[in-house]
C-alpha cells in the first residue's frame, strides 16, 4: 500500500484547508485510516480515524467540531477537512493506513498556519 498526501500549506487563522490521502497498491487490506500529526518538538499524535467498514470516525479532542475525516472509497482517498483553523494546528500531517499485518505512512505534508 502506498500513501500519498496532498493539500498542505500556508493559511491565516481562521482559514481552512482540505488535506488528501490517495492510496494505491493492494489497498483491499486496509481496515481503518487516520490523519496524525507531528509538531517540531512534539511526538505524533492522532487528530482523526475512520474505518473502512462501517465509516465509524474518531476525533482527538482538540479539532472536534472544526474538522472532518472523510472516504472516498471509489477514489481510494482520504480527506481531512480543517476549518477554524489556529496557529497550534502547524504540522506536518500524516496519513496512516492499517491492516491486520502493518500499518502504512505517507511522506506528510506541512500544515502551516499564522497568527
């Protein structure tokens, strides 16, 4: 399975930006994905999942109600819908696929947002 991002960028407080994570390969054994996200200094942590199955996502606590995990599943993409965004939100955005053997990460792209 290979994950690529899209979407990054720079963006003011209070903007928004849509984050992309098209997958390729055998991509069948993929049972959940997540968008996880890694600060300069801080270790990754998990902003969003969502299953394959039933669709069934989780938010962490601090990007509810400003963000959407979502799945195209003819596409075999993922998106990340960020509104209100806020200056904490700068990271690099990782994309994260799981299956029963392994997960699988894309290369991540920067999430950059001014005061």
């Amino acid at each position: 399975v290979q994950l690529v991002e899209s979407g990054g960028g720079l963006v003011q407080g209070g903007g928004s930006l849509r984050l992309s994570c098209a997958a390729s390969g055998s991509t069948f054994v993929i049972a959940a994905m997540g968008w996880y996200r890694q600060a300069p200094g801080q270790q990754r942590e998990l902003v969003a999942s969502i299953t394959t199955g039933g669709g069934s996502t989780n938010y962490a606590d601090s990007v509810k109600g400003r963000f959407t995990i979502s799945r195209d599943k003819a596409k075999n993409t993922m998106y990340l819908q960020m509104n209100s965004l806020k200056p904490e939100d700068t990271a690099v955005y990782y994309c994260k696929a799981e299956s029963r053997i392994r997960d699988y990460w894309g290369q991540g792209t920067q999430v950059t947002v001014s005061s």
